[in-house]
C-alpha cells in the first residue's frame, strides 16, 4: 500500500468515525436526521399572526429537531398567499377550509391542517349605545373582507329572527381592509366593526368593546363547539414528495403552539415584531393567540365543519361554495403524532 492509499485510508476513517458521532449526538439530543429533500416553501401574509409560529419554531430550533428546513415568502395579500400556492411557488399556506374545500371541489387536490379556532368579533365603542344585534340597524358597520365573507353570512343569519329579516338590508355595510376599518370606528365614522381576531384585540386593548364574537354566532346557530377554521393548506402531492418532512413540520408547529401557550418568555422574544404600541397591545394579541390554539382535529370538529358547510351553502350559494358544492372530508388531515 502506498503512503497515499495509507493517508486516504485515515481520513476516510476519521470521516466515518466523524459522522459516527454527529449521529450519535444528534440521537442523545433527539434531533431526526436531516431530511434530503428540498426545503418546505411556506407563503404567508406580511405581519400575519403565522409569522408569530414561524418564528419560534426557528427560535426554539424545532426545525432543525425535526429534520426538516423551512424557506418563507411574505407576501402583501391574502390572494396573493393563494395565488402562490395554486401556482406552485409554495408548498404551504395559512387559509380557512372554505377557500379550500371549493378548490377542492373544483379539482385542486388540497389538503388541510387545523392551526387556529380563533375568530373575529363585532366591535363598538365603549360607550355605545349598541347592546344587541338589533340595535345595528339603521347604523353603519364596517365589515373586513367582502360581501362573501363568512363572519358577515353568520351575522346576518343569526340576526334573522332577531330583527324579521335581512340586517344587511337593514344597515349600512362599510366593507374593507380590517386596518383601515378599525381607523374609521376610532374616528367616529362608522358605529360598529366585524373584523378578524387581531384587529379585535388591538380595538379591545383600547377600550372598544366586543359585542359578540364569530365563535359565540356559530353557537347560537347551533354549531357548537365551533370547528377551527384556519389551518396549513397545501397540495396532497406534497404527502409524496416530502412526506417525512411534512410530518416534522406538523410536530413542530404542535411543540412551537406548546411554547405560546405557556411560556411568557417567548412572547417577549416576539414582541419587537408584532407591531405593538402599549403594552396593553401587546397581552391581548398574547392572550387572544392562546385562546385560539387548535387542539387535535377530532370527529366533532368534522360533524361542526359539516353542519357549517351546509349552513353557508344554505347563506352564501355557488358565489360562496362554487359550482360544485359537496362536503368532502377528505380534505381534513390529522397530523402525526
């Protein structure tokens, strides 16, 4: 053998016996092995409450713990969040089921993975007279979204029998972006806001007061417990290319909520992005985070998703539901353990 061969030898050794170890201590530190694969594409909304996850599975070094590598886009608009993952530039998005399911139905094989059961709220000010939902009509109210939006078809339905028919009909509809709606009812120039949850906490903070919540409409709808609308969506492709990545995905996201639900700590960690301006701000986007956590999708929450499904078939029609309205629950996924 030659002094060449003897020294390739050697280090051919000491890298096998380098690797060796790095395995060995990933193991004791319960870190999986790194995956091969491509890094998961995330597209998410700029400033979305997402980033606040995202952000400490990076932190906490969940990513790395699972085997898995995250690459993020933030993007200005909810369609354009949608329009990425339709067009391939990502692997995962956050959305409601609703988009999803009439994907789904139209022939995009989408998936879904409960990631909030937080919802909106209609807002007043602290001093207004509105004490119930009949006292709207006759009022302007701010709706954040559309005439589609599905908060707005539950208030509506819900205030049917209260007031003898249609309140849209009844009121003056300010539909908008939620930030731009929650500076209107500050001015005085609208009475009332529905908007999401973190507009609604920022409005709670500074003394507006919430007149009913989405989840508290779904209820008296008969809809109880609430389903998590929110969740990851992505293509069911994706279960093939990486699945053991998703998986490591999916575990993160469970241990990262676990941190937020309990570790004060880790919300200081945020806090210099979350666009806070008292510390006021700051505990209701915490606390109204943590209430929202999604546990495990369960049988229950699949009997309320339908039952909801049907109820804005029945509201919002093929302008909601799309061409082909069919519950299918085979969009639901239940993440690994």
């Amino acid at each position: 053998m030659t002094l060449t061969h003897v020294a390739q030898a050697g280090c051919d050794r000491r890298r096998a016996l380098g690797l060796g170890a790095a395995a060995v201590a990933a193991a004791v530190a319960g870190v999986r092995p790194a995956s091969a694969a491509r890094p998961l594409s995330l597209a998410t909304l700029k400033f979305g409450t997402v980033s606040w996850l995202l952000d400490t599975i990076a932190a906490e070094g969940l990513d790395r713990r699972e085997g898995f590598a995250m690459a993020r886009t933030e993007l200005a608009s909810t369609q354009a969040v949608t329009v990425a993952l339709q067009a391939g530039q990502a692997d995962l998005i956050v959305s409601d089921w609703g988009w999803a399911m009439r994907r789904r139905n139209d022939g995009e094989p989408l998936r879904f993975a409960a990631y909030s059961s937080a919802l909106g709220a209609l807002m007043v000010p602290a001093g207004s007279p509105i004490a119930a939902l009949k006292d709207l009509k006759g009022k302007k109210v701010g709706v954040a979204g559309g005439p589609l939006d599905k908060s707005w078809l539950l208030l509506r339905a819900r205030a049917h029998e209260e007031v003898g028919g249609d309140i849209g009909a009844m009121l003056e509809p300010v539909f908008g972006a939620p930030p731009l709606l929650s500076e209107q009812l500050r001015l005085g120039r609208i009475d009332a806001v529905l908007t999401f949850w973190p507009f609604a906490a920022r409005l709670d903070a500074e003394g507006f007061r919430r007149l009913i919540d989405v989840g508290d409409l779904l209820r008296q709808l008969r809809i109880d417990p609430p389903p998590p609308l929110v969740g990851f969506i992505w293509r069911e492709a994706l279960e093939k290319e990486a699945g053991p990545a998703l998986d490591g995905f999916f575990r993160a996201v469970a241990a990262a909520n676990a941190t937020l639900k309990t570790s004060d700590a880790a919300w200081e960690r945020l806090r210099p992005t979350m666009q806070v301006k008292t510390d006021a701000e700051f505990l209701k986007l915490r606390d109204y985070y943590r209430a929202g956590i999604a546990g495990p999708w369960t049988g229950t929450d699949l009997a309320g998703a339908n039952r909801l499904y049907g109820l804005l078939t029945d509201l919002g029609g093929a302008d909601f539901v799309g061409r082909n309205p069919r519950f299918d629950a085979g969009l639901f996924f239940t993440p690994k353990a």
